[in-house]
C-alpha cells in the first residue's frame, strides 16, 4: 500500500542552518566559527488510506563531517504528533545555537510505531516500523538523512526535512517511512504556528519574552485576542514574570517572534486536584473540532492534537459534569449549551483508554469563524 501524497511532515531548523529547501543545492562556503539560532518546525498531510497518523517524535540532531551530532529537539518522554492536523501547517518545536558549519547528515529519532486511523474512521491500529529502516532499538527508531547544507554564522536560515507520504509505504503489516530534502516552495506558503512551554520574563501590556527549556529567548506578542488562562482550573488569569507557561500562537520564520493565541498558565497544584492523577501537569489535553453534541452532558472531538495521552480513535468523547469550567474567548461567559458542531475546543480532564473519554475539567471553546 502507498500513500498518496497531500502534504508532508517537515522538521525546520532555523537559524545557523540554513534552508535545505531554499539554499541553492545547499553548498559550502560558511564561515568558520560563530554561531546562530536554531528551531524546530513539524508539518504535515495524510494520504487516502488514513485519515491520521501519530508518530512520536524524541529527537532532531544535525552534524557536519568533521563535528559531533548537534541535538536540535530533544523530548524524552516523545512529542506525539498528528500528521493529518498540520496540512499546510509548519509547527515550531524549538530554538537552539549551533555551531556555524557546512550540516550534512540530520538524524530522527521517533518511535518504531505508528498509530494510524483508517479513512474510515474508528480505533486506530498501531503499524510497526519495517526493521530494515534506520536502526531499531528500545521502542525507537533512528533514521540519517544525508544532504549537504551550509550554516552561515550568525544568520537566520532554515532547515527543512520531509517525511515524504507519497513514497511512504506499507508493506506486510508493516511502515516503511521515507525522508527527503524539504521543499521550500511549499514551506514558503505554510502557516507557521509555535507551541513552546518556558518562563515569561518582561512581561508587558502586549508582549514578553518566553525563556524555553533550551536556553533560548523568543519574543511573545500578545493581542485582545490572547487567551490568558490557568491550566489548573481554565480562568483568566494575569500573566506575571517568573510564570511557567505554554504558548500557542504563529511564528514569524523572519524574526523568530510569536503572536500568541493563548498563553497557559502552567500553575497545577497536585493539592487542587482531585479527579486527575497523582501528577496534574500530565493531565490530558485534547485538540480539534466539536463533531457531534450527544446529550446534555456529552460530546465528541474530532481530534486535530492532543498531550499526555495517546487516542485510541481519531475522535474522543468528552463527558462533562455540574464542576467543568467552560470560557468562550470574546464572547463573555459560557456554558454546555455554547457548543455547537465545527467550532473549535481544547479540553482539559483525565483519559481513559478503556471507553476513550476524557472527564473535563475545563473547555475552551474557540469559534471556527476565528
């Protein structure tokens, strides 16, 4: 079986690597010395025979021929990410310095499954990677794609890898993934949306700088749009210096800044919760777009994302009670009655894995129109 060929997922490298895509075949001629900025994009179709595929992404690393591998994203637990979600999407997924150099080899690590959710719809089936690709060990699989480009010191530039669905196959039961030099062109017409958790520092009426896991500081600007809010309970709350946070939002590639569609406050205390494990940072949070309302308590999420779980289907059922917060941004207040079928949600709550229902602790309803 082959997959036909409606986008791609691509992991960009900004900063002392330049474009694979968009560097004139990619030749010498980098300084020597010096160093740059670096991130991490994901983008992503999905072909006619699944209308998802998960793949859990560990680690980018990037080297030269005379130098070590230089780590470029680096999650240990694993970044479960949902191909079919980023068609026409680059997703930012870090920021790094590295050492300005010709780049010619970039390894992946990402997990030796893939869940995958026929076209049909209905409980997604987890597909061995095929055990001649990359190298196989403890769950993960490394794979090396060769192509030569140059990371001028002190630039801005990008690196763009394809996880290439059309010459993507599945043989015997089993995925033969395929990676390629990224197309710029394509990248070039992306919309470019960032996700990265840090410390707010400099925190203005309409901005403040984000310092991430990786050392790095991104400007953040926020908008009358910016959902502020408490991951511990889903308010409004007042961003402060020193919160920890998560931020969504479009990426500038030109500056590298953020326009943030929300910024979460990350202030669980496992004393507030009751009803979400022993750790409420792992508490699962769901993406995507009301698909049906079912009862007066209840309704389904066609899934776009999700963190701290792993979906059994490509839709889940999300199960209120008279306790679930709910906020609708410029709307004022909300209730179960504001959902409405196509609008988009992130719901907060616990999983679980045997009926594929999250217990919501908050909604937050985004209107499609927005």
């Amino acid at each position: 079986m082959r997959f036909s060929h409606r986008g791609s997922l691509a992991l960009l490298a900004i900063g002392a690597i330049c474009c694979m895509a968009g560097c004139g075949g990619g030749g010498g001629g980098a300084s020597a010395g010096g160093a740059s900025t670096l991130g991490v994009f994901v983008t992503d179709g999905v072909g006619n025979d699944f209308k998802q595929v998960w793949v859990t992404l560990f680690k980018i690393e990037a080297k030269t021929d005379t130098a070590d591998y230089v780590t470029l994203f680096d999650d240990q637990a694993g970044k479960l990410i949902n191909f079919s979600s980023l068609a026409d999407t680059a997703q930012f997924l870090n920021s790094v310095s590295v050492p300005a150099g010709d780049y010619k080899h970039v390894r992946l690590t990402f997990g030796d499954h893939f869940s995958m959710v026929p076209v049909s719809g209905g409980t997604a089936v987890d597909v061995p990677v095929a055990d001649d690709i990359g190298t196989l060990s403890a769950g993960q699989v490394q794979i090396v794609l060769t192509a030569t480009t140059a990371a001028p010191s002190a630039q801005l530039s990008n690196l763009v890898v394809d996880f290439d669905l059309a010459a993507t196959t599945l043989v015997g039961g089993k995925v033969r993934p395929s990676l390629k030099k990224g197309d710029d062109s394509k990248f070039q017409g992306e919309k470019k949306h960032a996700e990265m958790e840090g410390v707010a520092r400099n925190v203005a009426s309409d901005s403040f700088d984000l310092l991430h896991e990786a050392g790095r500081v991104l400007k953040v600007h926020t908008t009358d749009k910016t959902e502020v809010f408490s991951a511990r309970t889903g308010a409004a709350v007042q961003l402060a210096n020193g919160n920890k946070v998560e931020v969504k939002g479009d990426l500038d590639p030109a500056s590298h800044e953020v326009t943030a569609s929300s910024v979460k406050v990350i202030d669980n205390d496992p004393g507030d919760c009751v009803d979400c494990g022993p750790d409420p940072n792992t508490r699962a949070q769901a993406y995507g777009s009301v698909a049906s309302v079912d009862s007066e308590t209840a309704f389904t999420v066609t899934l776009d994302g999700v963190e701290h779980f792993k979906p059994a289907q490509d839709t889940v059922k999300i199960m209120t009670t008279q306790f679930t917060q709910y906020k609708w941004p410029q709307h004022g207040g909300a209730n179960f009655s504001s959902l409405a079928a196509t609008e988009k949600v992130v719901v907060v709550g616990t999983y679980d894995p045997a009926t594929n229902t999250i217990l919501a602790r908050f909604v937050l309803i985004q209107p499609a129109s927005n």
